[in-house]
C-alpha cells in the first residue's frame, strides 16, 4: 500500500536508536526536523552504506517516499542503488 508514489529530496542523519528492537543494526537513519511529512520518528529504508560507511550523525540528502507493508507503520523508502549526497 502506497501512501505517496512521488519522491522527493530528503534530509537525514544516521543516529545511534535507545531501542533496536524489531530493527537490524545498531546505526539508523531518520529524517531531519522539519521537513513534514517525514518525520523524525519515521524509520528510513535506505543504503546500508548510510550507516556503515560514515560516522554516526552524518547528515545526507537521498530521494524518498514514505510508503506503508498491509497493517504496517508508514516508514520512507529509498532504493539502495540510488545516489545520496552527504551534506557537510
């Protein structure tokens, strides 16, 4: 079920989450405040280079859509193989 098919430009961070369950890792992704409607509190599917690759709150801009799994949260999906730039 698709909430929104348009992707958009999207500020993140990578970030050290207090609660990991039901996630894989330990580095996560999440969009930057004020950006409505992606939300800080959304979980972010994104390349695992996001996380593994740089340090932990690097910022970086990738292009997403916030999408939703039957009966699941809303969450932003951006394809691994897709270019992200890293924002100083």
């Amino acid at each position: 079920m698709n909430v929104n098919t348009e992707y958009k430009e999207i500020k993140v961070e990578s970030y050290l989450p207090k609660d990991t369950s039901g996630r894989h890792g330990k580095v996560h992704i999440r969009p930057l405040p004020r950006q409505e409607p992606f939300l800080p509190t959304m979980f972010v599917a994104c390349s695992k280079d996001l996380s593994y690759d740089f340090p932990v709150g690097t910022k970086f801009l990738i292009k997403g859509k916030i999408t939703q799994r039957k009966d699941g949260t809303p969450f932003i999906y951006s394809n691994y193989k897709w270019d992200y730039v890293v924002l100083k």
